[in-house]
C-alpha cells in the first residue's frame, strides 16, 4: 500500500492567516511566518512531531500556514487557531515533484472513493496539507527534500 492512515490530535497553533498572494519571500505572509517558526527550537519531547503544516483555504482562496504549538512556545504574536485534527491518508514524494504529487494524489483520491471504510473530511480549516518531512541537515546535504500530504479522511457512518 502506498499510503497510510494517521490520527493528527487536537492542537493549538500559530497561523500565518491567509496569504492569496501565495508570497513565501522574506516580506510576503508566508515568508515572514516561516521566518517565525524556523526560529524555534522545540524541545526534545516536541521535535519528533510534524509541527508545520501548509493548505489551501478553499473559502478564502489563499494559502495558510501554521505550526503547532506546545505549551512553552511563543505564538510571536500570529493568529491562534483550534485544530480539530482528525484522521489523514498520507503519501510522501520529492517536494517540487508536481507530477508524481498530482498522480499520488489522484491515486489516494480513488482509494478512499473505493474504500468501504473511508470517506473524504473537507470541511471549513480542514483540507489537504503538506509537510517537509526531511530534516533541515540532510535538504542541504542532498540537495532536496520530501514531501508529506496529508489528506482529511473519516470513518464512513454505518
């Protein structure tokens, strides 16, 4: 299988807010968001965890991003959000790789549609993310890095 299934809990965490510029230099939402969270070293109990995650606000139309905070973590004064978590559908690739993004995507689409068990959970701050899963050291040793997606799913009601 090429996927797997993973339970996100509840969190609370700083957001960049909407950005439909989708501006990731150093003076765009994005890129001044990322600046904030790079710059936080969690703790070992924390850092294992993904804590950033990037979507689309299909309402809005811009892109959000936020970390997840622990309780000794500064929002730096960005806006607080209530993360509901839920259950995704993962799959993983080179970042940057638009083509095997867009064919693992549509593949992941299909299997939750055949799924008997599963079901598409796309509600308002509830969509697809992604997340850069390869450390910070081995991106600059190897030159690239990949990329998590994760997709809302649920238990199909009985």
């Amino acid at each position: 299988m090429k996927f797997r299934i993973i339970l996100l809990p509840a969190f609370k965490a700083a957001s960049s807010g909407v950005d439909v510029n989708f501006d990731f230099s150093p003076n765009g939402i994005l890129g001044k968001f990322n600046e904030y969270f790079s710059a936080i070293k969690p703790s070992d109990r924390d850092s294992f965890l993904p804590r950033d995650f990037l979507y689309f606000d299909e309402e809005k139309q811009g892109m959000v991003w936020m970390w997840a905070l622990s309780e000794d973590m500064d929002d730096g004064g960005n806006e607080l959000i209530d993360y509901d978590g839920g259950y995704y559908l993962t799959y993983a690739y080179k970042d940057g790789d638009e083509k095997t993004n867009r064919k693992l995507y549509g593949e992941a689409l299909k299997y939750i549609e055949d799924s008997q068990i599963f079901e598409l959970d796309v509600r308002v701050n509830h969509y697809a993310m992604g997340h850069i899963i390869t450390p910070a050291e081995i991106i600059e040793a190897q030159g690239w890095a990949q990329m998590e997606t994760f997709i809302p799913i649920k238990l199909k009601d009985k």
